[in-house]
C-alpha cells in the first residue's frame, strides 16, 4: 500500500513532538506536505522551519514572538494573529492531518476544531483525552475522524492490537521508565531541583512531560489515555516499571498470550508509525540491538513516593470533570516548580487538594471541560503555597 502524500498542520512545530514531526517529514518529502505550522515563543526557530517548508500561513501565540516572526519572513508566509489563529488554522480545508502536538490544556481546542472539520489527527497531546476523553471519543465516531496515538506507549498498543479482535483484549499493561528518581523515598524527593528533574535517564522531550515523568503523572496520563483511545476499563490498564524503556507496552489477550512493541527510545519512530497507518514505510531510523541492551527489567511503581498515578487513576475512576481538575492542577503545579516556588511533592499534593476541594461536576460539553479547567486553576494558584494541608476527604472509587 502507498501512503500518498499527506498534507500536514503541524501544531507545535518548535516543541519536541514539533521537530520530530519535521524531521519524519525531511527524511520522507516524497510522502508529506507540510502546509501549516504554529508556534508560541521560539520565533528564531520558527523562522528557520518557515524558510524551511514554505507553509501556507502559520500562528504564532507569543505577540513578541509573532511581530518578530512577520518582520523576518511575512512575505514568505501569511502570519495569522490573535487568540483564534490556531482554530482559523485547524478549521482550513486545505490539510488532512493535524499533528496534535500542542502541550497542556491549550491543544484541546484546535484538536476539537480539526476534529469537526473531519481531519485526521496524529495526537501527541494527551491532555486532550485526559480532559474531555468522553467526547473527544464520540466526536471522532460523529466526524468519522481516525485518531492516531504518536504516544510512544499507546502506539504499541495500537501495534499490538492491530488485526486482533476487541473481545480478544483482557489487558493494557502500559510500561513506564521510572523518570530520574526511581527508588528514591519520600524525603529524598523533598529536595530535588528542577535541573534534576529534567534530566530524563531515556527520552528527551519538552520541560512539562519531564516533569510528569519525574512525578509519574505521566503514566497516570498514559492511563486515561489510554481508557478512551482503546475502550478498556481502567480495572484492565496496569503499569509496570521498565527502566530501559525498550518493551514500549503489552496488551495481554483472553487466551493468556502477551504481545509486547519493542524498538529504540525514539519519538520518530511511533510518529512516523502515526503517519503512515495502516501502511508500514520504511525508515532508517536507529535499530534495536537487543544483544547489546542484554537485559530487561520490570518493577511495581512505588504508589508511595509518587502518588500522582494513583490520583489519576481515582480522577478516571470519578469521571465527570475530575481528570480536566487533575489535568489543571498539575499545569500549574509543575510550572510552580519550575519557577522553584514549591518542592517537588508539593505538586502530588496540590493535585490531590485540588480534586478534594474543587467542586466536581458531569460533563455534556466542551464548554463544561473548559470552565473546569478555569475554575481548577483559579483555586489551585491561591492554594498553591499552603504546605500544612491535611486531607480530610478523598473521591471515592
Ligand atoms: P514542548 O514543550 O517541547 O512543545 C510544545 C509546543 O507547543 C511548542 O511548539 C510550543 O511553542 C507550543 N505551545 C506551548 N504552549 C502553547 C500555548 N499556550 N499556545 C500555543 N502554543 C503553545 O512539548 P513536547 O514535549 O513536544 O510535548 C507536546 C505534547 O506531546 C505534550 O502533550 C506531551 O505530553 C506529548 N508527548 C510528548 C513526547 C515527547 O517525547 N516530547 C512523547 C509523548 C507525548
Ligand atoms: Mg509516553
């Protein structure tokens, strides 16, 4: 089968998902057109990608960075300006797949506009299940819309479950690396700087899924994720620690037969894989050398020391506007820890004070998953610096 050449928005083309999109793309031009970019601050690396692949128009958040960007290549390309410039963008009719690689809360809107629009869409940005998985799921059968994991987990799965039947899945088992503080107690991590934190032993990626993956919050992400991409109950997603990080996830069938994807720690890869779909095109990406990894490994997660993965399955469980809360609260957790206002626990806690307090509802409406998210923030930033907290009440399961 031929891919064709597939007509691209890239949302978030200066982030991390960003720029291994454009580099599938460079190593693949006979494939891919990429028509739209967006961008927030990172206007020098915009203008390169500008001058690059020639898009048709490109948004840029940031207005510093959009005015620089205009004066440097404006008669390149149409400069889109304003809070709508990534819904004009998501909205055009001249694409067919958006890369959703967006981070945080702000992806969820362009991706729902690109999903009315009927496009097909290659998600990075989990948060945009985490949020509003219930309707995001029912708009995509609605638009008749394929939405496609580039997470590098949740594309094993898909490999995985490729040709098999549904009833044939008894469970996901979603494996996660551990981040740079696996083993470590509760007390160690009281005094942990950001500069550690990001320094991921597998991946490199942007600052905020850094963070999650120190915290674990990634994989609690990862579940939810998961939950809506693939319909399963969470009662049927566990996680495993796999340090190594080279079995990217099982699913374990009726039959007690286990599959599992395996390759190198690459985002390319599963975003290549993404774009590709149904077809398996062939790259050079870096080889699995499995004689040299020599050996895999496999731990429980320590709930202990990272209770975030616990909190989001209790968030999942809960339903109703609890993940957008979760979601909320760690945005403005982790950016707090970044700017070292609070100590790494802190962002465990203020998530869980956040889902206690915070009044939850059911949810019929994006418009719902939005003021959530506001209503999250607002007590969560006024909250943020209060350490004596104890819970007193916790979402019942
Ligand atoms: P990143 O921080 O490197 O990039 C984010 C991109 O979004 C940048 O282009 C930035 O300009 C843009 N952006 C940020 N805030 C914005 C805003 N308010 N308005 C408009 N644009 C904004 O992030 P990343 O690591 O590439 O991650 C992107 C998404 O992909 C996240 O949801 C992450 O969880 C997911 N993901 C990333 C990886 C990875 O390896 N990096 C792996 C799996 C999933
Ligand atoms: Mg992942």
């Amino acid at each position: 089968m031929n891919s064709g050449n597939k007509i691209l928005a890239v949302f978030g083309s200066t982030g991390s998902i960003g720029c291994s999109t454009l580099e599938v793309v460079r190593r693949h031009p006979e494939h891919f057109t990429v028509r739209y970019l967006t961008g927030n601050s990172n206007a020098a690396l915009l203008v390169e990608q500008i001058r690059e692949f020639r898009p048709a128009a490109v948004a840029v958040s940031d207005p510093a960075a959009r005015a620089q960007v205009a004066a440097e290549v404006g008669q390149l390309t149409e400069v889109l300006d304003g809070p709508d410039a990534l819904a004009d963008i998501a909205a055009r009719d001249d694409y067919d797949t958006m890369v959703s690689s967006l981070v945080g809360f702000a992806g969820l809107l362009p991706t729902v506009t690109a999903i009315r629009a009927g496009k097909t869409i290659a998600l990075a940005n989990k948060e945009t299940l985490v949020v509003a998985g219930e309707i995001i799921t029912a708009l995509t059968r609605t638009h008749g819309t394929p939405l496609l994991p580039i997470d590098s987990e949740h594309s094993a799965i898909q490999q995985c479950i490729v040709g098999e039947p549904a009833h044939g899945v008894a469970r996901i088992i979603l494996t996660a690396s551990g981040g740079p503080f696996r083993g470590w107690t509760t007390e160690a991590l009281q005094a942990v700087t950001p500069a550690q934190a990001l320094r991921h032993p597998n991946w490199s990626m942007g600052s905020k899924i850094t963070i999650d993956s120190a915290t674990m919050m990634n994989k609690g992400l990862e579940v939810i994720e998961a939950r809506w991409l693939f319909d399963v109950d969470p009662s049927r997603i566990d996680v495993v620690v796999h340090p190594q990080s080279i079995i990217h996830s099982m699913v374990e069938f009726t039959d007690g037969s286990v599959k599992a994807q395996l390759g190198v720690p690459d985002m390319k890869i599963p975003i290549h894989y993404a774009l590709t779909y149904p077809d398996r095109l062939a790259a050079d990406y870096d080889r699995l050398d499995i004689t040299r990894i020599g050996t895999l490994t496999f731990e429980e997660p320590d709930s202990d020391a990272f209770p975030c993965l616990r909190l989001a399955y209790d968030a999942l469980r809960a339903g109703g506007t609890a993940p957008a809360c979760l979601n909320a609260a760690n945005e403005v957790a982790v950016a707090a820890f970044l700017r070292r206002d609070i100590a790494f626990p802190r962002i465990a806690a203020l998530i869980e004070e956040s889902l206690t307090h915070v009044p939850q509802h059911s949810v019929t409406s994006i418009d719902d998953i939005v003021e959530a998210d506001r209503a999250t923030r607002a007590w969560a930033e006024t909250h943020i610096m209060q350490t004596d907290f104890q819970p007193t009440t916790r979402i019942h399961t």
